[in-house]
C-alpha cells in the first residue's frame, strides 16, 4: 500500500486583536491523536469570538489515496447540523408570514389523510423539536438512504405516519422525522425543492458560498467534498461505498459545507443576525430559534442535554448554557456549538465516524478551555493524547472482535433454499419502500439493493430466507423471507412489510 503522511496542518488566525488566545494546544492535539488513530482522515476547526472567526486548523486527507489535503475550501457533509438551519429556515419563513410555529399538520396538508393520528394536534414546533408524538421509519429510511421518492411518493409516504407508542407529543425523542414532514411542506407552498427555500433564506445571505443541500453542486461549483472513511472495512483508507446524492440529501440532514461557513452560521446565533456589521436575520427570529421547547434529560460524551430549541441541543457545558448540535453517519461526524454568554462557539467536521466523536470531544475540552481561560490547554491536549491512544487500541479491537464474529456466523451458516437461485432473484415492489432488487451475482451470491443502498446478502437459519443487512441505515441484520407458491417466488417479506415479485 503506498505510505502517505498522516497529516498535514494549516492554522489561521483571522484577527490580530486576538493574538492573547493561544490556539497551539489544538494543532498539538490533532497532530498527535491522528497518528495514534493511525489514519489520515480529515478534520477542519472554525473557532469563533466576537463576531470574528479566530482560528482555522485543517489536518489529513479529503481524499487520502488521491492525496487530496483538507483546506479551507474543503466542504464536509455535515449530516444533523443540517436541522438548526432548516429550523431557522422555518422560522424566517414565519416571519414572513407564510406559516406559523402553531400551524398544525392538518393544516399544512389540507387534502392528506393523516388516520392513525390527530393531525390537528402536531404542530409544527412539534416537529422543529422532535416531540410530534409521531414515527415513520419508512419514510425516514427513503429520505435518507434509499432515494426511493419523488413528491407524490413522498406524500405517499407521509400518510404512512402513526401514532409513537413510546413518546407522545410534547416528550422528546430525537428524530429526522419532523424536519422531513416540514420540508414536503416547503417543496409543497413554494413549489419548488426545500434545498433552494434553504439556500435563500440562509446559504445566500451569509455568504456561506461552499455550503449547499445539493450534492450536484460540489461539481457544478468546483467544490471539493471530502470523502467517507471509516475502520469497519479491510482497507480504511478506503472509501466507504455509500456516498450522498441529490436524491438522499435531506432536511434533517442534507448538506455539504466547510468549517468556515458554518462559523458564519455560528457568527449569526451569537450576534443577533448580525454578521460583519450587516444584520442579515432578524434579531427576534434568532432569539426565538433559541428557545427551549421541550425538557428531556440526555448527554453525548462530555455534552449534557437537558432540552431542545429549534434545532439546537440546550444544556451546561463548563458552567455556561451551550446550544450545539452534532452529526453523524457512517463516514461523518460533525460538531456545532456556541454560549451566547460568552460570544463564543465552535465548528469541527471530520469525515471518518468511528473514532472522530472521541476526537471533536477532546478538540472541544480545548478550546472551551482556552476560550473561558478554564485551565492549561497544554496539559489537557497532553492528556487527551494518551486518552486517544486507549480509545483508538480498543476501537480497533472492538471492531476486529465484532467482524470476527459475523464472519464465523456467516461461515457457520449455509443458505437453505428450496428453489434453483435463479428463482429468488428480480424485482420485487413495496408502494412505500419502492423497488428492491435482487441479482445473483457470478460468485453465486446474492446482491440485495434498495435505491441507493446495496449488500450482499448470507445465509440465515430457515428455509428460504437470507440475512441482509443496510449498515448505512443503523437498523441491524433483517432476515429477508420469501413467499413460495407453486414452485414460484411471488414476494418477500423485509422490515416487517410485505414486497410483491413484478
């Protein structure tokens, strides 16, 4: 395998006015803890204080067999941070009159059945917050993954939502759901994408020209977009075969930008809309965008949550209220956060998922410190150098031991079929989840795809069935069965539905 350095550096300070903040710790930290992960994935940091951008540190590869540095040009997917700009989309969109935070689901869709819920009920605050009280896994899964939809299809889908047994409306549970029901109404009132209402209504006036809901314009723009790793594969300096399209980009968590445009983003939550002397958002829309709309008790690593705005995560962070929002899927982990108390906030995008939370949680213990001047920024990125070491031997050693495992399953097990192959592959069709196809392959394995998603399916321990699992979409191995009749294969059953043979 050809050797590539581990990591290159850039760090910019972006005013002279605050040369008293010393940023050495972080470029100390993320050097060292990169070689202990032991591959070149990239990271980009925008620090923010006072209005101003004070540091930028760009480390690793965008595209590491290519040789491709992360620069300040270089736009991450950033996944979940998508949702408090489409949440203030929203509320800009209230502003404007066009709907309000108590409009309802009945009424935004006047003509949708909605039957196995109240309609009239869930509001759209409700669905800005994650507490509609409300599931859909289905359309969750298509807007994210598959790519299975257009708009009538996506209406289609919305009429599939039920009632959450679990969490009622007004508790808490973190979901995309609610800003993909908003956006089908968006795509709905304006008559054009949500991607493009978002991109006026915040990319546009920020300036925030590497930032787009559209994953088309990376090339129509000249935008490099980092690529997907992670240490689950043979090779991780390979990328990762599930990479976003236009089709799977979505309002809960569609979007590429750079570290630098999201400070912007950042800029406006602690500056009242204010960004470069220009008040670009109404000061009461982003005061109101930071409002607690529902209590729930949680944490992530070094992070408590004790509620949620619009779109922000709300909770204590050294011993001030911080608002943030992360993101992350396989290849991705993104970090957002800001205390208005004290001007400041924090952008890290990395685009390598299994050891990179433990890596923006260290790189934000660091900067906090130096920012509210909490302790020896040396000492602790010392300290977190050896923290890294540990976490990145067990990572790799839990991840080994868990492959070790499904492949000794996978050889234990011999598919039980009671057909010739060829009999159980086609097209077999889900009106909700849409084509699923599956292919014999020369190797005799079965190829199993789903839109955008694909695997190669093994052997479960039933007749006439195979174990398949779409590790994008974090649901776990499911065991695909087919239906026989006469000799012939007319459907299976996948993720408790029923998919008829075309």
């Amino acid at each position: 395998m050809k050797v590539i350095p581990l990591l290159v550096s850039l760090s910019i300070w972006a005013s002279n006015s605050y040369a008293m903040d010393d940023f050495s710790a972080i470029d100390k930290y993320v050097n060292a803890a990169k070689k202990e992960m032991g591959l070149p994935s990239g990271t980009a940091i925008a620090v923010v204080k006072e209005g101003e951008i004070v540091y930028e540190g760009y480390f690793g590869y965008a595209n590491i067999k290519e040789n491709k540095k992360v620069t300040a040009e270089t736009a991450f997917y950033i996944a979940s941070i998508t949702k408090p700009m489409f949440a203030l989309s929203t509320l800009l969109l209230e502003h404007n009159g066009d709907i309000k935070d108590s409009t309802s689901m009945a009424e935004m869709f006047p003509k949708q059945d909605f039957l196995k819920f109240d309609a009239d009920k869930v509001q759209l605050k409700h669905l800005m917050s994650c507490s509609s009280g409300i599931e859909n896994d289905a359309l969750l899964n298509t807007l994210a993954f598959t790519g299975n939809h257009n708009l009538k299809q996506r209406h289609r889908l919305l009429s599939a939502s039920v009632k959450n047994q679990r969490n009622p409306l007004g508790q808490f549970e973190y979901t995309n759901l609610g800003f993909n029901i908003a956006s089908i109404w968006v795509d709905d009132f304006y008559s054009q994408g949500w991607q493009k209402i978002l991109s006026e209504t915040i990319y546009q006036p920020l300036g925030m020209n590497h930032t787009s809901s559209y994953m088309s314009d990376a090339a129509k723009k000249s935008i490099e977009v980092a690529r997907p790793y992670g240490l689950t594969g043979k090779d991780p300096t390979a990328i990762l075969t599930f990479e976003k399209s236009d089709i799977t980009m979505h309002a809960a968590g569609g979007t590429i930008a750079t570290a630098s445009d999201l400070g912007l983003f950042l800029i406006a939550q602690l500056n009242q809309g204010i960004v470069n002397g220009k008040q670009v958002f109404p000061a009461e829309v982003i005061k109101k965008s930071h409002q607690q709309l529902v209590s729930h008790n949680g944490s992530f690593l070094d992070f408590k949550r004790t509620g949620y705005a619009w779109g922000w995560q709300i909770g204590p962070y050294k011993g001030s209220r911080m608002l943030h929002h992360f993101g992350g899927v396989a290849g991705t982990h993104t970090h957002s956060s800001f205390i208005p108390e004290h001007n400041i906030g924090l952008v890290v995008l990395n685009n390598e998922s299994n050891i990179s939370q433990y890596l923006t949680n260290a790189i934000s213990d660091i900067v906090y410190s130096i920012l509210l001047d909490d302790g020896d920024a040396n000492k602790k990125a010392e300290k977190h150098i050896l923290a890294m070491r540990t976490i990145a031997s067990e990572e790799k050693a839990n991840i080994k031991k868990w492959n070790d495992i499904k492949a000794k399953k996978a050889s234990s097990r011999v598919m039980q079929l009671s057909l010739d192959k060829q009999k159980y592959v086609g097209v077999f069709h889900h009106p909700l989840w849409g084509q699923l196809n599956i292919k014999l392959l020369k190797s005799g394995a079965f190829e199993v795809r789903l839109g955008e998603v694909s695997t190669i399916a093994t052997a479960y321990t039933k007749l006439d069935t195979m174990r398949v699992e779409f590790s994008e979409m974090n649901e776990g191995g499911k065991v695909l069965t087919y239906k026989l009749k006469d000799g012939e294969v007319k459907g299976l059953t996948l993720f408790g539905e029923n998919f008829k043979k075309v």
